[in-house]
C-alpha cells in the first residue's frame, strides 16, 4: 500500500510538472503577453488642427492624406491663413501647430512658441537652353522680374527679349520666390501659369524665357541658373549657401514633449521613413 502511494504522489507530480513546462503560461508571461496585445490594438482618436502657411499647402494635403489613412480614427485639419496669422492663432491655443514658412521671429519665440523644421525648400531658376547666361546675381535678377531689366544683352548675352514667365496669384512657389527677392507684388510677368510642369514646359520651348520652378523637377530640357555663382542644388541649399530657400516650419506652442498624444503621433510620423517619402514626393528637401 505505501509503494502505491508514493507512486500515485510521484504521477501526479510529473503532470503538474508538464503542464507548467508545456503550454501554459506563467501569471508573470500571460500579463506581458496581453499588454503588448492591447498596445497593438490601441487606435488613435480625435482631431488635429493646423494654421498658416499657404505656400505649405501641398506638403499639408498630402502629409495629412497619408498619415490619415495609416490613423482612421484621426481628423487633420488645415486652414490656410498666411503664416503670421496661424502663428497667432497658435499662440491664442485655437490650433494645434501654426504653419509657417519663414523662420519663427524672436518676439515669436519669446512668447513659447518653438520652431519644429519639416522640411527646406529650394526654388531653381531656369531659362530656355538657347540662353547663353548661366549665371546672375540675386540684384539682377530681381530687376528682371521687376521690368528693369528686359533683353539678355543687358547681362552680357545675346540681344535678345528676356521673356519672364511666372506662377498664378496665390501659388505658393511664387509667394516664396518674390518674398525672398524682395519684389513681392513687384514682378512684371509676360505669363502667369498654373503649375510647375506648365513652366518647365513654357520655359523649355520659349528662346529667351527664364522662370522658376520647384528644385526637383528641373531637367535637361532647360538650363538651370547659378545664383550670385551658387548652383541650385540640395547639398548648397543644405549648406544655406543658395539664396532661394526657405524652411517650413510646424511650429508649437511649448517643446514636444508637452504636447498632446495626437500631435506627438503626427510629429513621429512626419520624421518616420514613410513621412520623409511624403516630403520628398511633394519636391521638398529633409532637413539635416
């Protein structure tokens, strides 16, 4: 009798043993294992408002079209008021981040908001191949769109009419083009077009055209120009040696660690591999 006790106590050792050591879960590994199922299943909710910036439009539509489908449960909103009036509706606590493309001032910066960089962009000046000037400086060519100067031979070209082609009103290539020359509202154009493609195309089948473009859609179909000896490229532009250039900013009220969980997420995915393509893809430059 005492040999099959100590037996049945040894049987039912070994299937408390085995089902420990095969398939069930210790209390300690079953909590780890339904936290991280339930932070996979949390899902962001709510709604993100954006103001400012016009010119950033395009960098909006389609960083909120992309982060939106990734968050279905999120609304990003944008208005697009000009950037000093989505600064100040940031700091009336209105919106969530003001856009804006210029660097944030001083007495901005003084009052809590803090500049968040996105994105840089760079504007490529271009003229049609037949244009044997491959370099001007920033003075003359804002004479140029101006109406001051108006043959190429005035630059020490060929006698030639200097045909200046340009954005619609309201494009933000053309406001930012302007406000760095320092002719806004100044320009002398023979023709407004509504797009970066139209302009390309114009310029390149125009002899004595020049007009501006976003940098990455420039190709061999035109010549691009330096300026003030600089060339357009995303490494001078990195370096601020090109003139044509500006950052867009998304800015904040307070530093990123005091904001909400929304504006966070947008923020990381705005840096995250597939927020850099978004930046990219709209012809825009990551900042360094």
């Amino acid at each position: 009798m005492k040999r099959r006790i100590i037996a049945i106590m040894a049987a039912v050792s070994l299937m408390t043993f085995g089902l420990v050591g095969c398939g069930s879960e210790s209390p300690q590994s079953a909590d780890a294992a339904e936290q991280g199922k339930n932070e996979e299943s949390v899902e962001l909710n709510g709604t993100i408002k954006l103001a400012g910036s016009t010119s950033m439009e395009k960098l909006c539509e389609a960083m909120s079209e992309s982060f939106m489908e990734r968050n279905p449960g999120v609304t990003v909103t944008v208005e697009y008021t000009g950037s000093g009036a989505g600064l100040e509706s940031l700091a009336a606590g209105s919106v969530d981040i003001g856009n804006a493309s210029r660097g944030l001032k001083d007495e901005e910066k003084a009052s809590g908001v803090v500049e968040n960089i996105v994105a840089i962009d760079g504007i490529a000046v271009i003229t049609n191949k037949s244009c044997s000037i491959k370099d001007v400086t920033s003075k003359d060519l804002a004479k140029i769109y101006s109406g001051e100067i108006t043959d190429w031979a005035e630059l020490g070209g060929e006698e030639q009419p200097i045909i200046v082609i340009g954005r619609e009103a309201g494009s933000g290539t053309r406001d930012a083009f302007e406000e760095l020359l320092e002719v806004k509202d100044g320009c002398v154009y023979a023709q407004e077009l509504d797009s970066t493609g139209a302009v390309l195309a114009k310029v390149a089948t125009t002899p004595g055209a020049i007009g501006y473009v976003s940098l990455d859609v420039v190709d061999d179909t035109v010549s691009g120009l330096k300026i003030d000896g600089v060339e357009p490229t995303e490494e001078e532009i990195l370096a601020g040696n090109y003139m044509l250039q500006r950052p867009f900013v998304m800015a904040t009220k307070g530093e990123m660690s005091g904001q909400n969980e929304l504006v966070q997420a947008w923020f990381n995915y705005i840096n995250s591999d597939d927020g850099k393509e978004v930046i990219k893809q709209v012809g825009l430059i990551i900042p360094q």
